[in-house]
C-alpha cells in the first residue's frame, strides 16, 4: 500500500508536469499484486488440505453427514437407531392424542415425570453399558451419563408442572373431586359419547415406559448397532422435546389452563433440548476415540477381517 501510494504520488506529479497523459493510473499494480498473490496461494492450499466441516449444530439440531459419504455410508450409518425408532412412536402417539376432559389434561401433567424419567432410564442403561460391556474409551460413557443428569433435570422441572396445576385450578377441580348437587348443572358443554370423566392413565407416561422397556432389554449385535445409538440420541431426545412441546402448544393454546401452567411445561421442553444439544457431542467423540477402530471398517485393508478376534 505504501508502495502503491508513493507512485500515485509521483505520478500526479508528473501529470502535472505535464510529462504524462491525463488519466493515466500510476502504481495500480503496486495495489494488485496482494489479492492475486492471496488468491494463488489459497487455491494451492486448497488442493493439499482435506474437506472439513464448516457447518455446524445449534441446540437441539443435527448436521447431516458429508454429501460425499451417501447416505447410510458411514460407521453405523446404515442402521435404525431403536431409541430413534421407539421414541419415535412416543411422540407420534401424543401427538395424535385428543384428551376428552380436563381430567384426561391433569393425567398428562401428573405423568409429566414418570415419562421423562422413563428415558431417563433408557439412557442411564446405556451410560451403564458404555462403562461396563461396550467396548468403548471410557469417556464416553462420562458423555452419556452428562446426557443423563440434563434428562433428570427436566423431569425435575416436569414434577413443579402437576403442582403447579393443581395449585391454580384448585376450583376447578373441587368441582369434579367434591361436585354439588347437580354439579353438571355449570357444564358450558354436552358430555363425550365415550368419555367419561374419570382420571385416566398419561398417554405420554405410558408410551416412555415403553421406550425404556424395549431399549433396556436391546443387545446390539455389534458396535456398527452401538455406532447408531450414539449417532440417534440427540433425534431421540428431541422426539420427546417435541411431545413435550405438543404438550406446552396445547396448554398455551386451547386447554382451560393458567399461564403459568403452559409456561412451566415450556420450560421442560427447553431443559430437553439442552439435553439434545449436549447429546450432538457424542457421536463425533466415539468417532474420534475410535478413529483406528472405525477405519478398519470404512476403508479396510485387504484382507482385513484375518484381524478379528
């Protein structure tokens, strides 16, 4: 820049001068030569260093794995992660979920925890596997039990929601828990056909417990299965993040409930996420303990399977 800015210099001198035609661009190419030479240099580095990922997860999402790869490609890749699968069917089942009465709503709130803490358990056994039958770096395990104690923390957070609903709606409830004579005669609305308005079981609690009794009992056959346990933990937190939310929608929504009510259950679909999030962390650590481990099966030597034990 120097350079360039002393022959402008001069060269408007010598215009002046008039030893030079007007409009002539003294020291242009002293300004040049540093883009080109940049741009040279990038375009050589770029032929000598590896692809690396530049996108990256924000809470609660995933990045898909490099185009060049294909998918299922990867180690694990081409396996159904059953937590995915089950946690799957958990949120698919409250979603299409329509609670006939309010006291079908309470259920929910009571069943808050109980389900939370369902997958709670389901990850708990999969911490203890990583630590005690996986072979797998330790660490990874630490990773999985981190993953755990978030999990505990929203089902913490899920036991204020029923107390919360409770406390508010205590009238409301008074009305079906000690009704007058002729209680129904407030009703604003006819009485479901099927419904009755007795307490009924949590539709969510019921479809968790399920998760953790199908995933505590699942044995892998071999690590490519425990690869996609590890790459599906952050989907499947999240499908209970969203039947959560389904939850949190529908208080803030159309229930009959307080502010307060929609606001708690919001914020264990947050404390959720946050578990996700952390869970991102888990797969890219297997992958990078294990990098010889996984090598030996995406890019095998000729005849490697003379190594196995």
């Amino acid at each position: 820049m120097l350079l360039g800015i002393a022959a402008m210099a001069t060269g408007g001198v010598l215009r002046w001068a008039r030893q030079v035609p007007r409009g002539a661009l003294w020291g242009i190419r002293y300004l040049r030569w540093g883009p080109i030479a940049a741009a040279r240099i990038w375009a050589w580095l770029m032929t000598r260093t590896p692809q690396i990922a530049t996108d990256f997860p924000g809470p609660g999402h995933s990045v898909a794995a490099p185009a060049a790869l294909g998918s299922g490609s990867h180690f694990g890749g081409h396996h159904v992660s059953q937590f995915v699968l089950h946690t799957e069917g958990a949120r698919d089942a409250y979603a299409k979920y329509d609670p006939p009465s309010m006291l079908s709503v309470q259920a929910e709130y009571k069943g808050l925890p109980d389900g939370i803490g369902s997958v709670a358990q389901a990850i708990c056994q999969l911490a203890i596997n990583c630590a005690d039958k996986y072979p797998v770096d330790k660490a990874i395990a630490e990773v999985v039990a981190r993953v755990q104690i978030l999990v505990l923390h929203a089902e913490a957070k899920a036991s204020e929601v029923y107390d919360t609903f409770v406390k508010e709606h205590e009238h409301d409830l008074m009305r079906f828990e000690a009704p007058r004579n002729n209680e129904h005669m407030w009703n604003i609305a006819s009485r479901r056909p099927d419904g009755s308005l007795h307490m009924r079981h949590s539709v969510f609690s019921q479809a968790c417990e399920e998760v953790q009794h199908i995933y505590t009992r699942y044995e892998p056959e071999s690590m490519t299965h425990v690869a996609a346990e590890f790459e599906g933990l952050p989907t499947g937190l999240e499908n209970i993040a969203a039947a959560v939310n389904f939850l949190a929608v529908k208080s803030a929504d159309e229930y009959p409930v307080e502010k307060t009510v929609a606001e708690t259950v919001a914020e264990v679909h947050q404390t959720l996420l946050r578990a996700a999030s952390a869970a991102q962390e888990l797969f890219p650590l297997f992958r990078r303990l294990h990098a010889l481990d996984i090598r030996r099966h995406e890019d095998p030597r000729n005849g490697e399977e003379k190594w196995d034990v």
